[in-house]
C-alpha cells in the first residue's frame, strides 16, 4: 500500500513538472516557482499555504503556476508529520529541550515554548528544502529541455 502510494505520488509530480516544462517560463522561473511551493508547503501554516499560493500566482505573473501547485504533491499531510516531527527536534537541538516537557505532562503554558521551537526548526528545513528543491527542479528542467531539443532535431 505504502510502496503504491509513493509510486502514484511520484507520477502525479512527474506529470505535473512536465507541465511546467513545456510552459513558456524560463527554468529559473519554474525552478524559484516549484522552490517557493516547496518552502511555503513545509512550513506549519494550517491551510492558508494554499491562499499563498493564489495571492502569489495572481502577483506574480512569472511564476509558473503549475510548478507551484506541484510542491504541493511532494509535501503531502502524511509526509507533514515527519517534518513537524523534525522540525521540533532541530528546534530542541538549537534552542534546548522545554523546560518540563515530558511525555507524562504536557502543560498549556508550554505551548510558546513548542512552538518557537517547531518554527525554528520548520523555517530551517523549509529553507533547504526549498534549496534542493530549486536546484533539482532546475536540472530536471533543462535536461528535459535539452532531450526535447535534440529530439525535435532529429525528426
């Protein structure tokens, strides 16, 4: 189930960078733009990631909104977990653990203090996931462009 999961999600990615490919935005334009979807899905915005997004597209006419939209699928809810988890862990690294958190009692005068720490370390992983993820979409972009070009060549 897990392995068929993966495997659809990498398709739908696929397909939908393959449409970014193929519109009239330049591989810096798609790459910042899948980036900038990346760094925005990463972080903990509760749902109004997605009213980002559309603000972004409609202010942004060089982003290709195809390879925004596309962050999307590689940061889904399950994957989320993971990165808050991760997150948490990086801020307790960078700022020290909480004072009296413990997994027997947890108090709502705490709450501050997790959150720093989740933020701190979202905003950090967000940043280099963004980073790698402009830099591969980048290359996939005009390897694929390259191919396309050679291709068209030829026939």
């Amino acid at each position: 189930m897990v392995r068929r999961r993966v495997a659809q999600t990498r398709e739908q990615v696929k397909e939908k960078l393959v449409a970014a490919l193929i519109e009239d935005h330049s591989p810096r334009e798609v790459a910042m733009s899948f980036s900038v979807g990346v760094f925005l899905t990463a972080l903990p915005t509760l749902g109004t990631g997605f009213i980002a997004f559309l603000v972004l597209a409609y202010l942004f006419k060089q982003l290709s909104k195809v390879a925004l939209f596309a962050s999307v699928l590689i940061l889904n809810p399950p994957v989320k977990w993971g990165v808050y988890a991760s997150s948490f862990w990086l801020g307790n690294q960078i700022l020290g653990p909480v004072p009296g958190l413990s997994f027997d009692g947890v108090s709502v005068s705490m709450g501050s203090d997790v959150l720093v720490r989740l933020w701190t370390g979202n905003v950090i992983l967000a940043v280099v996931f963004a980073a790698v993820g402009y830099v591969l979409a980048f290359r996939l972009i005009n390897e694929y462009r390259r191919r396309q070009a050679g291709s068209a060549a030829v026939s």
